[in-house]
C-alpha cells in the first residue's frame, strides 16, 4: 500500500510552528548548505534538531539531500521546485506581517 503524501496545509502547519524549520530554510535561502555550518550559524541549534527538521523537510519534499562520496564525507542540501514554490508560502506571510506591523 502506497503512503499518503502530506497535505500541504499539513505542511505549512508544521514548518511555520516551528522556529527551527523557519531557521533552517532561512540559512539554505542563505547560502549556507552544510549541515556543520548550519550549527555554527544558529546559536542553540543543536545537531540533533537540526538533523530532525532536515529530515523531515527532505520527506516533505521542501529540501534534496546530495552526499558527496568524499573522505571526509560531505552533505549538502538545497531547495527541490516543490521547496522553491514552497517557500513563496513563506514570503506570502512575511509580507502579511509586514503589513499588520505598519497598520
């Protein structure tokens, strides 16, 4: 039995509820790919939450991880269509916020 692909209210919902999501994909729209720099970009952004919202943006289809067959091994990650389109979402509501701020 094929699994369900989330909804992309589903999405949105988990994404935006968390700091994290949003702190992570704001470093990708950065530039900065690397996990390891991700961590030293963040203060409190620890590994292991960094780790499981990579995940879970990758399931979501938000984000393509690309590993490197190198020694030291080397990951990056980058920005499907899919996260592309998603992150329009994203500048949709900054761009409401902006506009409740000035009101």
């Amino acid at each position: 039995m094929p699994t369900q692909q989330p909804t992309v209210s589903y999405m949105v919902e988990n994404i935006v509820g968390c700091k994290w999501s949003l702190e992570v994909i704001a470093l990708v729209r950065q530039g900065i790919t690397r996990p390891g720099a991700m961590t030293r970009a963040v203060d409190g952004l620890t590994t292991k939450v960094l780790n499981e919202r990579l995940a879970k943006m990758v399931r979501f289809g938000i984000l393509e991880k690309v590993s490197y067959p190198e020694v030291p091994p080397r990951v990056e990650y980058s920005f499907t269509d899919f996260g592309l389109k998603f992150i329009e979402i994203l500048n949709a509501i900054d761009t409401l916020q902006q506009e409740v701020e000035t009101e």
